[in-house]
C-alpha cells in the first residue's frame, strides 16, 4: 500500500504556476481552489442572509416598504424563503465545510502534495461557481425567482402557470441546482480517491484525524445522493419544458387544464428526499470532525472514543439514506412505511448521541483552553444538542401529525444542520486562518462573535418551538389571515429583533476577517500545539504542502499530554510513542 | 471565561426550559378523540428529550467551567482514550429509550391511519384549490356524483369550482359549501383531493393534518369531541396565497347537523 501510496503521490506534483490567472483563478492548487469554495460561500452566506433579513421585516411589518424591494407581495416574501433556502444549503452549507476547508487540509493532513485529481478539482469549483451565479440570474429575469420552496415540491414547481416565479425564474433555479450537483459530484469523486490513494507512509486509516473521517464519508453521501438529485432536476425540467408528466397528474390550475396526465407528485419527493436527508449529513458531519478536533486540541487531551466516533460517523452516513421518508408522513404515501422510516429515523439518534457523550467526555479531565475556535466547539455542542434533541419529536408520524409544517420544523432544522454546521465554519476558520494566511485573528473581536451568535441563535429559534407547538404554520408571509396566529406575533417580532442583533454581531466576524489576513499577529508554524500534519509545515503552506519533504506518520491525531512526553502534544509524525495504539 | 460560558450555557438552558414548562405557548386545545393519546405521547416525549436537554447543556456548561486551564495550579490531564464498557452502556441506554419510545407511540398512529373509517361515519370530501378549501357531503343517496376537470370554474365557485357533473343523478343531492360543518361525536370521513398542487389539510385543534394530493383520493378519520368553530389552514406551500388559504371546521350536535343538512338540501331544490 505504501509503495503505491508514493507512486500516486509523484505522478500528482505539480510545478508551482507563474502568472496571476493559473494561480489564483485557474488554479490547480488545492489551497487556492478551497479559498476559492470558502469566499463563495462567504459571499453567498451574506446573499442568504440578506435575505432571511427581508423576511424577518416582512413578517412583523407586512405593509412596509423597503429599500431596492418596495412592497414585498406574498410571492415576494416567498421568493426570499425559496432563496434563502437555497442558497445556504447548497452555496453555504455544502460548499465551505466540504469544497473549502475539505479540499484545502484534506491533502495536508494526510500528507499529499494535493488531491488525486488537480483539474477535476478546479473544474468542480468553476461549474459550482457556475451554478451560483444562475442561480443568482433567477432574481433578474421576468417574473423572478421561484416560490416553491428549497423542497420544490412538484406540481408547483413544475407548472409555469401556479405561479409568479415559476416560468423562466424556476428553470434557472433546477438549472443551477444541477450544475451544482455536476459540481460535486466531482468533487466528491476526488475526495473519496484522495482519502484512498493519497495518505502519506504510516498515516493508516485509523490514524486519520476525524477532520478527514468526515469528509471521506460526507463525499461518499454526496457521491450517491447528488446523482439522483441530479436525475430528479432533469426530469423535473422535462416536465415544465418537454410536455412530459413524470411528477403531474391531470390538474387544472384555475379551471384550466394543463395538459399533464398521470404522473406522481410524490415521485418528486421520494427523489428529493432521498438526496434531501443525506444533504443534512453532508452539512453537519464535517462539522461534527471539526468540533471532535478542536475539543481534544484545546482540552489537551486525546479525543474520547475515536474509534466509536469513527464508527458514528460510518453509521450516521449509512443510516442516514434509510430516513428520507421522515419527511413524508403526511404526504399520502402508505401509512405502513412510516413505521419503518420512524424507527429507523430514530435508530439515526443512537450514533448522534454516541457523538455528543464523547465530546463531553473529551472535556472531562481536560485542561481547557478558551480559545475562538474552542468557543464555537463548545458552542456547536451546545447547539448539537438543542438541535438534535427536537428530532425525535418529528420523527414520530404521531406527533408529527401536528408538528410537521410548523415553525417547530425550522427551529430543528436550522439549529443543527444551520447554525451547528455553521458554528463548524466558523469554528475552522479561527483555527485554521493562521495556516492560511500566516496571521492569528484578533481574539477579542472572535470572543464578541461568538456571543452575539451563540446568545442569538438561541433568541432566533428557540421561539420558533413554542410558535411551532401553538400551530403556526411555515412559509406564510402574513400572520393576519388566521386567528389564534395573532396572539403569536409578540413571538415573531421577539425573533425579529434578535436577528437584527445576531445579524451585526456577524459583521464583527467580517471585520476581523479581512481586518487581521492585512493585519493581524504573524502566526507560527504550530501556533496551537496541535499535533496534526499541517502543523509539521511551514505557514502558509508551499506549494507542494511540505516542501519537497515527505511526512512519515508515527503516531494517532490526538496525542495530548502523554505521560513521560517531554511537551504536552506528540506530532502525528514524531517517534511512535508506546502508549498510542 | 469559562465561569462566563457556564453562566451563559446555564442561563439560556434556564431560560428556555422556563417556557416549555410554565406551557406559555403550548399546543391548541384538542378537541378529537385522538387529541389526549397525542398530547399523551407530545408531553412524554417532551420530559425525555427535556431532561436529556437539560443534562446535557448543564454538564457542558460545568465542565468547560471545571476544566478550565488554571495555569501551574492546573489538575492533570487525564490521559485516556475512552471507556468501552462506557460507549456500549450509552448506546443500549440511548437505543432503548429512542426505539422505546418510537415503539409506544405506534398504536396510536395505527389506530389514526391504518383502519378505515366506521361505516357510520360522516363523509366529507375535502378539495383543495390555489386558495381555497371547498367541502362536498353525499346527500340522502350516500353517493358522490361525478366531476369532470372540464366542467370546472374556479371563478364560480361552489359546485362549479369543483366541476360537478350536474347531469349525473347521483349529483342530484351532493351539496358543496365553504365551511365544514359535522356533527360531533360522531367519526368524520375526509376524502382528500386536490386541483392544481399540494395543500395540507390541516385542523390543530382536531390534531389533524393531510397532505391532499392531485391525481389521490386520500381516505382519512377523526372524531370531533366539542362543539365549536376550529380554524382550518393549508399547511403546505401552494403558491402566493398559501398564507390566506383558510377555512372553519364547525363541529354542532347531531341535530343542528341534521337541520343544516335539510336547510342546505332544501336550498338545491
């Protein structure tokens, strides 16, 4: 293994390019190509938000006129819901934690000069940046962009005629949903024979940092999920485009016919959701290898259990196709499956919870140092369990019967596989912007972040529970036409609020950003003592990753405080140790 | 800082515990038979996964707190792997509470999808259009009489809307109405149907939610316990007028029922 671990690793080198274009915007370097994914997401993180922000002032103001926007109209404010959607699962979630910090310490941390395949890897970016920027295009054609949801479910999205949105605007948005699935599917393929093919002499699988466990397995899921994603799309625009009817029966919209005969509604959302579970995975499982890392780094001890949170992972990945139907049980299709979709949906918490014990018991006994990055470790715990704990709510078809479609669904789901997988992001971007790009970013500033965001977050979607359990429906732009919704608006103009101070409070984030990569400290090699390969490297790291050395692996990722170690952290590539298994 | 995170993590958990428990906002009032087996298992559920919730955050909260750095006076880092006997204890403590309690709710949702209605049951055919809800009762024959897509007029509404084949006889005596109105305790019949797009059927004080799906004809039951007006929203997003797509559920004895009916059948002649 080792013999052609090295034959594959020389045939991937690379000269240093010359010239600004194939060095930062053509680039073949996985560093480059993973700054690439994270500004995207960066860029369209603010797009999403921007976004969630219109509709919050929608919903507590519905009459108010507002800047660029003028009225927001119902199909308006839908519009925003669409996109928001959109954009942060696909453009936000999918692309920093995996396409950023993935492709750029992936290969550095098991010791690859870069991934398997450099121009798949700069293709793969390209078309996903392709893909942001049709889907960007929906907002500016006639019509505008779609109303039907990040879900899309047909007949909606598939008749031009239900709606304003749904002509031009709704094919930019399947269009842009398939090259981004192009996209990763690329992507996917060079993370999986990267993680195979590439790991350096000794850097056994079960050596590998979590970090990587992660992103192996998300790239496997993204490999099977975003295919049929993919078909559902090409099917879906056949049916608005061709005159096929894979996803509509005879309706009429209005009283007119459309044409349409004998196709299953519920087809779309077998093969959306069969893509739509895995997705949350592809979202929050890197996350969840940033936050195991990060705890034992900054606890100064070994990560508890990894062989456990390896098999979590495994288990999390592999059960998490088994679930789609969760989403299903008021869709019509046959009560009988939802036994099975249940159980199964719950078993998924089993391996979850397994996670969150040993993070807490990675803390226990440790000597904790509050660093920004261990503040969003701690926080995504925290967030983790809020999170996860509304799960096995919706995951009864009994009470799912008076949850599901209610606020208490985007309380679940953007505490976990938002802001968690968010706080993941951030999380990795203090640990590993001193690697990047040579400088530590301002603490004080991180600390502010971090407290606007954890303390908001909360103010956000706790509420959403209780508006959920009171019967308040989602994807309504105004309270006013139902009765009992009027005693909840106090709640929803509480949200509001809070959005407004959790929304600034990230503007600190972007300050020190761009404030400490000009300005900030001048970072070490190893400025947090930890033990994993791109800390062996100089920083930012060459070219090459290692500068023509190649790093030979002794030891385990989270060697902390060893007993008889001369410091308290043993480098993945020091001298074995005998007590590392 | 870390005594700051403990008092943040505990504070919040404090905070929202406060209105889950004190029940500030809580589910509508349940007025179906089925309603006090479903808040049953909401309120069982709710302790389990409150008190996991409260544990958790408490013991995070104390431990980044317990095991801050404190300099030289620092404890020792335990230096340890894991516990096996310790994961394994988790995993069945965690397998049996989850399946446990997925396997305790599942007669009630048995009894709420799996059987039929009763034959004496109310029906009702429930029909779902961008934005509206139109409900259809047999009439004296027990038949529903045809529609055809053709023949339908949204702008019209009533009969129209739906495009009843006025020429069938067993058309003769469907009456079609705005507002749902049933006798109670009495099982009620949904036949859920819609024109264009997805809606949901949704009546949170019957605890009561479908999804009604163009091209199925979605055969659904409950049993309403309390007379009164019960609001009726779609739960699924139908296009622009998702938000204003809203109907009432008047649930009257038996013998209002009957006089409605007589009055609304009077009317078709």
């Amino acid at each position: 293994m080792a013999t052609h671990e090295f034959a594959a690793q020389e045939s991937h080198a690379h000269a240093a390019p010359q010239g600004f274009i194939r060095k930062w915007v053509f680039s073949l370097d996985h560093k480059v190509i993973g700054l690439q994914y994270y500004f995207l997401a960066l860029a369209a993180v603010f797009v999403g938000m921007f976004l969630s922000l219109l509709m919050r002032i929608h919903l507590i103001w519905p009459t108010a006129t507002l800047p660029l926007l003028g009225d927001i109209k119902p199909e308006t404010y839908l519009t925003l819901v669409t996109m928001h959607g959109t954009i942060m699962v696909f453009f936000v979630l999918t692309t920093a934690p995996q396409g950023g910090f993935g492709n750029y310490f992936l290969p550095i941390q098991i010791g690859a000069p870069d991934m398997a395949f450099p121009v798949l890897n700069m293709l793969s970016f390209w078309t996903t940046f392709l893909g942001f920027v049709v889907m960007i295009a929906a907002f500016f054609v006639a019509g505008g962009a779609p109303l039907h949801g990040w879900t899309g479910y047909a007949p909606l999205s598939a008749l031009q005629s239900a709606g304003p949105g749904e002509g031009l605007g709704a094919d930019l948005w399947i269009i842009s949903i398939a090259i981004f699935c192009i996209g990763a599917l690329m992507g996917a393929l060079n993370f999986i024979t990267t993680t195979l093919d590439m790991r350096a002499k000794g850097m056994t699988m079960m050596r590998m940092p979590l970090t990587c466990w992660a992103w192996f397995v998300t790239a496997i899921l993204g490999l099977l999920a975003f295919g049929v994603l993919l078909s559902g799309g090409i099917l879906l625009l056949m049916d608005r485009n061709l005159g096929t009817s894979f996803f509509v029966p005879l309706v009429t919209i209005n009283g007119q016919l459309t044409g349409h005969r004998g196709g299953s509604p519920l087809l779309w959302q077998h093969l959306f959701w069969f893509f739509g579970h895995p997705e949350v995975y592809i979202a929050i499982l890197p996350a969840m290898g940033m936050c195991s890392q990060l705890l034992s780094v900054f606890s100064r001890k070994p990560i508890f259990g990894y062989k456990a949170m390896v098999y979590a992972i495994m288990a999390i990945g592999f059960l998490g196709f088994m679930v789609w139907g969760h989403h299903m049980f008021m869709s019509g299709m046959s009560p009988y499956t939802a036994f099975a979709f249940s159980i199964m949906t719950m078993a998924i918490g089993v391996p979850s919870a397994i996670k969150t014990f040993n993070w807490l018991g990675t803390l226990w006994g440790g000597r904790i140092r509050f660093t920004s990055p261990m503040l969003f470790a701690i926080g995504f715990v925290s967030l983790f369990v809020v999170g996860g704990i509304s799960g096995p709510f919706l995951a009864q078809p009994v009470l799912d019967i008076q949850l599901h479609d209610t606020y208490f669904v985007p309380a679940h789901f953007h505490l976990i596989m938002g802001v968690a997988s968010i706080f993941g992001i951030f999380a990795a971007t203090y640990y590993w912007f001193p690697k990047m790009f040579g400088r530590m970013m301002n603490e004080t500033l991180a600390l502010w972040h971090f407290l606007f965001s954890f303390i908001g977050t909360y103010a956000i979607f706790m509420p959403m529970h209780y508006l959920g359990m009171a019967g308040m429906p989602r994807r309504y732009s105004q309270l006013t036409e139902v009765a009992y919704l009027h005693n909840l608006i106090p709640l929803q103009k509480f949200i509001t609020y809070a959005a407004f101070v959790t929304i600034a409070g990230q503007l600190i984030f972007v300050v020190n950003l761009f404030w400490s990569m000009f300005k900030g400290k001048k970072a070490s090699d190893n400025p947090w003592e930890a033990t994993t390969l791109e800390w062996t490297t100089a920083t930012p790291p060459p070219h090459d990753n290692f500068g023509g050395r190649t790093p030979v692996v002794h030891n385990g990722p989270y060697e902390y405080s060893v007993p008889g170690a001369p410091r308290d952290y043993v480098m993945q590539s020091d001298p074995e140790i005998k007590s590392a298994h | 800082m870390g005594l700051i995170l403990l008092i943040i993590i505990w504070l919040i958990t404090l905070v929202s515990t406060y209105f889950f428990v004190a029940k500030t906002w809580w589910l509508p009032v349940g007025a179906s038979a089925a309603a006090p087996g479903i808040d049953h298992h909401f309120t069982v559920t709710f302790i389990l996964m409150g008190v996991v919730f409260v544990v958790a955050q408490l013991a995070l909260g104390y431990l980044v707190w317990l095991y801050r750095e404190r300099g030289s006076s620092s404890s020792k880092v335990t230096y340890s792997h894991g516990n096996t006997t310790m994961e394994i204890a988790w995993t069945v403590l965690t397998t049996i509470l989850f399946v446990g309690l997925n396997l305790a709710s599942s007669s009630i949702w048995a009894s709420e999808r799996f059987r039929p209605a009763e034959a004496n049951a109310v029906r009702v055919e429930v029909t779902g259009m961008q934005f509206a809800w139109y409900f259809r009762y047999p009439g004296p024959d027990g038949q529903f009489g045809a529609t055809k897509p053709e023949l339908e007029d949204a702008s019209a509404g009533g009969e129209a809307a739906l495009g009843l084949d006025t020429k069938d006889p067993a058309s003769k005596d469907d009456v079609v109405t705005g507002t749902m109105v049933v006798p109670v305790n009495r099982e009620v019949e949904v036949i859920l149907r819609a024109h264009d797009v997805i809606h949901s059927f949704f009546i949170p004080t019957m605890r009561f939610k479908q999804d009604a799906v163009p091209g199925l004809a979605i055969h659904m039951h409950f049993t309403p316990v309390q007379t009164g007006d019960n609001e009726i929203l779609c739960a699924e997003l139908c296009g622009l007028g998702h938000y204003k797509m809203h109907g009432m559920l008047k649930v009257v004895s038996q013998q209002e029922f009957d006089k409605w009916m007589a009055e609304r059948e009077a009317e078709k002649q």
